[in-house]
C-alpha cells in the first residue's frame, strides 16, 4: 500500500515503487559511482530514464519540500531533482533555473503535481491500520475473472462512496471502453458490473435494482488508492475520467 510520503525518506521509497516506476517512466538503479567505482555520497542516486528511447542513465537528488536553491548547495552535479512539493514563494521555473547554474540540473519532477500521486491517501496512523482490511482482499481481485473491467466497476464505486452507481449506466460506459465487453452477451456484460458481489468478502453490494453501492466495510479511500494501482501496474490500463465517472453515478427520479 502506497501513501503519500512525510519525509525524504518516504518520497525515495515512493519513487522506488512499481507505481511510480510505471506513472513517472523512471527507475531507481542504485547509488552513484564515482570514476573509481567507488559510492560517491551525492547527488543521491543513479536513476534510468525510461520515458524515451534510447534509455538513459541520470543523477539525480531527492528533496522532500526544498525552499530553494540553498536546499541542494552540496550536492554537486545532478541532472534531475525529484520532489514532492517546493515551498512558496519559490517557483519551479525559478528553482529549475536556480538549480541549472548552481548544480547543472535540467529538470525538477515534483511528485505532487502528478494526479495519480497527489491522489494517494495520506499517511497516518488511522489510514495504516485501515489499509491492512483493504490488503487482506488484494489477492480475491487479481484472482477475479472477467480482466480489467470488473476493477474498473469497483474503482468507481469506491470513488464515489457515499454516491451509489447505476449498472445500466456502468455496462453503457464499459462496452464504449472496452470492445470485450461489447462483445459479450446481457448475462456476461451484468456479471462483469457483479463480479465483487459473489466474492467472500464482497466488495459491492445491491442496494436496489440496477443500483450498487462501495462495501463500506472497506474504507473506501485506502480501497480505491490500492484498486488504482492494480489497474495502472498490475494490468497496465488507464483510470476511468472524471466524465466516466460521473457518467454512472445514480440520481434518483
């Protein structure tokens, strides 16, 4: 379960994931080395560009929250500092500049500024002991037939919580986005929208006809986090738009 990180710390373990590995294009290598081989104890690390090809082999600084350009004054030669935030009145146009004269980077990355991050729930004690309920059924939905769909139905419906959806609306908005499902026939196409119902524990439940609601003995906001990263790692697909989503929300009369 991923969060949003505190410290240094906790934005290099973020940044070190397969989630951030597959949203960003970069991967950690290891420690940097100096012409010797030897570990140079900064910048912070050696990092593989992967956004285009041919691939290549970066330095690269971590900052949680820098203030400026006096946060990376001994850090030597890097090429890209990776943040969460920066703190105002700073900018980044005016730190990357700073930063290029001072330190020769050419790029900041700030991890907030990303939706699928800055979208994680955040760390604390009552969403870490939360978090374990939702882990506990990671393992039911890679399991789950029918692909991706089904996690797209549980995704929007632990989004919307308190809101219910509408399956009509849902199976509408499910054949347009994947042709599977199109494909199907009326009974295959309602058990995609019922997948997590017929699971132990179910993670959707009927509320009434053509109307389901988020299990919400599942906190939603850690459920949907771990859904989403199922989604984008797992099975490499995209999250639906917020107009998908809206799209099936249910509204009475």
């Amino acid at each position: 379960m991923n969060f949003k990180p505190i410290d240094e710390m906790s934005l290099r373990h973020l940044f070190s994931t397969e989630y951030a590995k597959e949203i960003l294009g970069l991967t950690y290598i290891g420690p940097v080395l100096d012409q010797l081989g030897k570990v140079d104890p900064s910048p912070d690390a050696l990092i593989l560009d992967m956004r285009k090809s041919p691939y290549r082999v970066k330095r690269c600084e971590f900052k949680f929250s820098p203030r400026g350009k006096e946060d990376f004054a001994h850090n030597g030669r890097f090429d890209i500092a990776v943040v969460w935030s920066i703190q105002a009145p700073i900018t980044k146009e005016k730190l990357r500049s700073d930063l290029y004269d001072q330190n020769g980077c050419e790029e900041i990355i700030i991890l907030d500024e990303n939706s699928k991050l800055h979208k994680l729930p955040e760390y604390d004690l009552k969403n870490v002991h939360r978090s374990y309920d939702v882990e506990s059924v990671k393992h039911l939905i890679l399991r789950a037939k029918n692909g991706l769909p089904p996690l797209i139905v549980i995704y929007i419906a632990s989004k919307i919580f308190p809101y219910r959806f509408n399956s009509e609306k849902m199976i509408e908005m499910l054949m347009r986005k994947y042709s599977s499902v199109a494909a199907m026939q009326s009974k295959g196409r309602s058990n995609v929208v019922g997948t997590f119902i017929q699971t132990s524990p179910p993670l959707i439940k009927k509320m009434m006809w053509q109307v389901y609601q988020w299990n919400e003995d599942f906190d939603p906001v850690i459920g949907n986090a771990m859904i989403a990263e199922l989604i984008t790692v797992n099975f490499q697909g995209d999250l639906p738009t917020e107009d998908e989503v809206k799209g099936v929300i249910y509204t009475s009369g």
